[in-house]
C-alpha cells in the first residue's frame, strides 16, 4: 500500500453567507433555514478573484515543500466538473510547468464525481508499482463552479470551491493506505435528472451505500469501528452522519464536520481539505486510524483507511 506523504490545500478567499447565496438563486426563507440549521452550513467559499489554476497552485505549492520535483513522475487532477480549464487552454500543462513539473506525466481523472481525489489514490498506487523507489505521484483535486446552476444541490448541499494536493510515494513516515473500498450503482447515473421513481430510491439507498463502502474499507483493513480515531468525511453536509456512526460503532464526535459550516461542500477536495484541518487542530495524530469517506452524483461511493504516520520532515 502506498503513503500520503503530504497535504497541501488551497481555499477560495471570498466567503458567502448562504442567505446571499439564496438570494441569488431566488430561495424561499423555508429553503435558507434548511441549508442553515438543518443540513448545518453558513458561509460557502467563492472563488471571485481566483481561476481554478491559482487554486490548484497554491494547493500544490504547500504540498511540494521540500519534495524534489525530479521524483515527481506523474501529476493527476482528479474533477468533478466535465469541463474544468476555458478552451483552447492548457490547464495541467501550465501548472506543470509553474511547479517545473514538465518531465512528468499528465492527465486528469473524471466520472467519478466527487469521489475522483479518493479514486486517485488507487490509481496513484498502480502507477507507483511501475516506478523506483522514491518515485512520486502528485494528485490535484479542484473545481471551480462555472454557471450558477452547479452552485446547488436542490435539499442536500451549496457547492464551494477549494483545491487540494497531495503527494503519494512509498515514505513510511507517511499516512499508510491501509484499506479502501469503492462502490458505483449505475442506476442512478442520471444524477440530478432521475425519475421520482429513482429520486426516492436514491434518498434511501444513500446512507446505506455510503455505510456500506465504510464498512468494505474497514474490513479490508482489517479494523473494525472502535479502532477508528476519527471519520474525515466530505462535507456535503451534516444531517446524516450522527446516524452511520452509531451503525459502524463510532462515536459521533469523531466525525469531523467543523469545515460545513465554513466552507461548504468543494466537491473531491473536501476528504484532503479536512484531513489536513483535522491534523492541524490535534484531532488526528500519529498512530491514529482515520477513515476517509465521500459520495458523488451518478452514483460513486468510496472510502479509504489511513493508518497516519510521524510526518515526512520538509
């Protein structure tokens, strides 16, 4: 199993109050107090004054300190939007050559939606078997909401806009790959355009996916709910987590959802983003197990154990 050797994130600097936002998109104030009190957010992170290529840097930039860009073999930016850069520009090739990453390989990952960053993980890992020792993969995670009509998920969630990096290698002083599971039912591939039929299929059959691919990564790492420190999750929103905790044998207070509120959901970045505000604020440290864990539209599901190590000094 591969390791995270290090985290690098980057945050849109403008945050809206979701009534704002509301406003905007001609919410009731029924709707605003769901968002708010309910599904638990307050402002949403907007990326006005940035494109998703500054993100992606400044995301990058922390998680290449004291990396030698020569280990670096592969880069990969794992979206969730179809379409990411404006035509006719090249997004990874520009970040590349900023990072003077330009030897490397380069490609992005998509349909998977919001799960594509832990997706990246095991496609980070097949990558590494096929290079020496000391190789590294640099993994980008990243969106930015182009048209008003993705800012919103109808009941369920405001969409923000943050990126993530992180660096996979083979540095035991890293947060060990222990487990992951990915699960995708199909049949609801037309995500936001489902039948009711589908719709109402959907909303009970996501918590009990979103508990089953958990329960697969613990079983392949051979843990089970007690042995968890903490479960760093996406951050759609908070209304359902108390529920699968107390199903998978874990404490509700160790499931991390102080980002909710702050920032919104920032589609595949969420998991990284709070893995590294977790570590930062003592809530995970050496020696914990962590479980990360995110959902996307279509309908992806995917976890994975991360047995968390001393750190790779700078």
């Amino acid at each position: 199993m591969p390791y995270i050797e290090r985290v690098g994130s980057r945050v849109a600097g403008t945050m809206v109050p979701v009534a704002e936002i509301g406003s905007s998109m001609g919410f009731t104030d029924a709707q605003v107090r769901l968002y708010e009190r309910f599904l638990g957010l307050r402002n949403i992170a907007v990326a006005r004054d940035e494109e998703l290529g500054d993100l992606l840097l400044g995301a990058a930039r922390e998680a290449l300190r004291g990396v030698d860009p020569k280990t670096v073999r592969h880069v990969v930016h794992a979206y969730t939007l179809q379409f990411t850069p404006p035509p006719r520009r090249h997004l990874l090739g520009e970040i590349q050559e900023s990072l003077d990453l330009g030897h490397a390989s380069s490609f992005g990952l998509t349909h998977q939606n919001c799960v594509a960053g832990l997706y990246a993980l095991k496609v980070a890992r097949l990558l590494l078997c096929d290079e020496p020792a000391g190789a590294k993969v640099l993994v980008l995670t990243g969106d930015k909401v182009l048209s008003s009509l993705v800012r919103v998920l109808p009941d369920t969630t405001i969409m923000g806009e943050a990126a993530s990096a992180f660096v996979v290698g083979n540095d035991p002083r890293g947060d060990r790959v222990a487990g992951s599971a990915i699960q995708v039912a199909g049949r609801f591939y037309r995500c936001l355009d489902l039948s009711e039929e589908l719709r109402l299929e959907y909303k009970r059959f996501y918590p009990q996916a979103l508990e089953g691919v958990m329960r697969d990564a613990m079983r392949n790492a051979g843990i089970k709910g007690e042995d968890i420190a903490a479960i760093v999750p996406h951050n759609v929103n908070r209304m359902s987590w108390k529920g699968i905790a107390r199903n998978l044998g874990i404490e509700g207070g160790r499931v991390y959802l102080d980002n909710v509120p702050k920032y919104g959901h920032c589609f595949a970045s969420d998991p990284f983003l709070n893995l590294q505000s977790a570590r930062r604020e003592g809530r995970i440290g050496p020696g914990d197990t962590v479980l990360m864990v995110g959902a996307g539209l279509g309908a992806s599901f995917a976890a994975t154990v991360l047995e968390t190590g001393e750190g790779v000094p700078e």
